[in-house]
C-alpha cells in the first residue's frame, strides 16, 4: 500500500489527472481518457498501459503507442474483439522491489502521447 500511495503522489503531479475507481481496478485518466489501469493483489500491483487497436485491414488505431523501455520491464499482451480487431496493451507488476521512478516515466510516456 505504501507503494500504491508513492506511485500516486509522483503522478498526481501531473495537469488534468485523475484516479477513477472501479470494483476490481483504479484507472489513471488524463482529460477523462484512460491512460493506465492498477489491478491491486495480496503481493503486487499489476499494472497495464493501453497501446491501442490493429484493425482487420492490418491500420492503427489514431495515437497506437509504442512504449520506451530499456529495461524492459512491460511485457506485450494481445487479444482478439469477436469483430477481429485486436487489441493491444504492455503489463506490468509492481511490488517492492520496483523502481518507481522508472514506472512513473514508463506512465508518463502514454500520458504525453494522448
């Protein structure tokens, strides 16, 4: 929980933010669009940024974000919509072992990119 309550100090030092939240999950939100959602466990959170859609004629969705990770700690997650768009994300745990300077620049990438 101290974890959680760093990570959103750091964040909320960011223009037209806010946390939004769910039964199962907080969304972080900038001008109301969905930038990362937390998924809170007994010994992490997991977090996930969206990436955007690929659709059936192989386009990008507007704005598909593609993340810069050195140390690549987000790992790519795919999945198909029953109309055949996919739909893409990167993932990521938190726990405390976590850097949390680099998780914020990772959030602060898509938060710049909308």
């Amino acid at each position: 929980i101290e974890l959680w309550r760093e990570l959103k100090e750091k964040l909320f030092t960011l223009d037209n933010v806010d946390f939004v939240a769910q039964s199962s999950y907080i969304k972080f939100t900038k001008n109301n669009k969905g930038v990362c959602y937390f998924n809170f466990r007994k010994d992490k959170i997991k977090g996930e940024i969206i990436r955007g859609n690929v659709n059936t004629d192989g386009s990008k969705s507007k704005n598909f974000f593609v993340i810069d990770d050195p140390k690549h700690i987000c790992r790519e997650y795919n999945f198909t919509y029953k109309s055949g768009v996919e739909g893409h994300r990167y993932l990521f745990d938190i726990n405390e072992t976590s850097d949390l300077d680099y998780l914020e620049m990772l959030i602060r990438q898509k938060y710049k990119a909308l």
